[in-house]
C-alpha cells in the first residue's frame, strides 16, 4: 500500500476509535509526586443582595446575610511535595505568591496570607499545618488542618466510574467542601473584615459556612485521559425548605440553593485542570410570627451567591 494511502488510513482509524478509556471504569484519585511542582489560581466571589428594603428592626434576612455586598479574593500559590523513602507524601510546601481580597468599599487588598510560606506535614495522625514565613491568623491554619490537602480531593467519587455513572456527595462534605475554600477569606485584613463579620463567625464556630445541600457528581465524557464531571445539587431534598414554617417572631421564609459546577480533570497524571462552581442561595421575605402584630412590616429576602474559579497547572 502507498504510503500516502497508509497514513490517510492510520488516520481515519484514529478518529473513529473511542476516546481511551471511554468504556472501561476510571479510578479518580490526586496523585502527588516529588518532581512535580503545583501551580495553583483560585478566585472566590462572595455576593448577597436584600430583596427590598426593610422597616423592622432592620430586617430579619438582613441579619442572616453572611457577606455585605460584593467580597472576592484572588489567590496564586505553588505546592511543592515531598516523599519519604517508600514514595508516600509526608510534606507539602505551600508558597502563597498573592493573596488579595476586595470588598464592596475600597481597593483590592494582601490579606495575611500574601507572599507567605506554609509547611503541612502528614502523618498516621493527620495533617499538622504552620507558617515558616508570614503570619497567618489561626483560623486560616485550622481550616487547612481540617484537611485535605485540596477540597477538590472531597469532591471526587471513592470507587472507579464510567461514563454516566453518579456519585453523591452529602451536606456535611459540601459543608467542608466550602470551608476549605474560604481559607483566604479568613486571612482577610482591615477594613474588608467588616464585610465578611458573619462568615468568619461561621468559618470559626461549628456553623456551616454557606447554605448547603446534597451534591451529585456525574462522569459526563472521557476525551484521551482527560475527563469531564458535572455537579448538581439533589432536588428530591427540597422538601424541608420549600415552603414556610411558623416562628415565634418571624415565620420562616421558603428557600432553595441551587448548585452547579465542572470539574476537569487528568486522570493519567493524577491530577485536577480546571474547577468552576456556582451556588445561589435565595430566600423568601419574612413575615410577622403569632408572637408580633400582623400589620406592614417589610422584612425582605435575600440571595446570596458563591462562585468559584479554580486552575492546577
């Protein structure tokens, strides 16, 4: 056969085949290596909006807003990692090139975090974490602690999937899952503190720290070793929040949280490319309980949004 006409074949076979690894089960686990160096650019946007203007008291979904207007954080950090004798992870150095936070008033602006240097050392008791450079505020290392090294890592299911198949991730996990990325949050400095009062009293108690629900992960596509997984929030528990409930003061407003997101990633190295994720939190408007007068008492709603963009490289 003309080599001409061989390649053109060679070719077409090519492209007709199925992607490597579309049929069979993949295992999704974050492989760490010692020659590998972890490029890591996160941006959180953190965003709440009162439905309307309120004339009691100042409004009883105004006092539940976690975040004042408009607060994001931009972060750039590299994770270098080292292994013992027998290949197992025993330290992550983490080099935190830029941490900055703006909120609704004021410039962008280094949180505690910006240009620090973190040590998180593994072991058989879990991981230990502190600052050889910089001085970050204990909250920040306590979330760390937590653990694990990447909240992508929670996301990800425990047993091999295929192409269509689901996994749930539960309110407690989704929970964490948001702690862990409010690391920078907790690291925030002056003025932007105030507008984010809520959610570091959240971050620091055993409150959770946004409105959470049920997750389900699905494998979507297999392109080479590259896989794409989709998340969404379980509508079928909805049943608790959907319709108000009596209180002594306020009765509780219907809610619902919506959550979406993409997620990524390359299997053959182990590794997480590119996470979006993006949750809404609406809330109806309050209305006087049995325990106050019934009259025009405007205590609006809210929504309150998180957005997450996320790379590895």
């Amino acid at each position: 056969m003309p080599t001409r006409r061989l390649l053109c074949v060679v070719l077409l076979m090519a492209l007709l085949a199925p992607p490597s690894g579309a049929d069979g089960p993949v295992e999704l686990r974050v492989r760490r290596e010692a020659r590998y160096r972890w490029k890591v650019e996160q941006q959180l946007d953190l965003a709440s909006k009162s439905k309307g203007t309120a004339t009691f008291a100042g409004g009883a979904g105004t006092s539940q807003m976690l975040v004042k207007g408009h607060v994001t954080v931009k972060e750039k950090w590299t994770d270098e990692f080292r292994m013992d004798e027998d290949g197992v992870l025993v330290e992550v150095k983490r080099t935190v090139g830029s941490s900055k936070i703006r909120a609704q008033k004021g410039a962008s602006q280094a949180t505690a975090l910006h240009r620090a240097v973190l040590t998180l050392e593994l072991d058989g008791s879990g991981l230990d974490v502190r600052a050889t450079k910089g001085a970050p505020p204990p909250l920040c290392l306590d979330l760390l602690k937590a653990g694990p090294i990447d909240p992508v890592e929670i996301l990800l299911p425990e047993d091999p999937v295929r192409v269509g198949d689901t996994w749930e991730i539960g309110t407690l996990e989704v929970m964490r899952f948001l702690r862990q990325i409010c690391v920078g949050v907790a690291a925030a400095k002056g003025s932007a503190r105030n507008d984010i009062r809520m959610l570091l009293e959240s971050l620091g108690g055993d409150s959770p720290a946004a409105a959470a629900k049920i997750v389900r992960g699905k494998l979507v596509s297999v392109r080479g070793s590259v896989i794409t997984i989709e998340f969404e929030d379980d509508k079928t528990h909805d049943e608790a929040t959907d319709r108000p409930r009596s209180g002594p003061l306020f009765d509780m407003p219907a809610s619902t949280t919506r959550i979406t997101g993409t997620l990524r990633f390359d299997v053959q190295r182990g590794r997480p490319l590119k996470l979006t994720w993006s949750q809404v939190h609406d809330v109806g408007d309050f209305t006087p309980g049995h325990g106050l007068p019934r009259g025009h008492v405007t205590t609006p709603g809210f929504t309150e949004t998180w957005s997450l963009e996320k790379t590895w490289k």
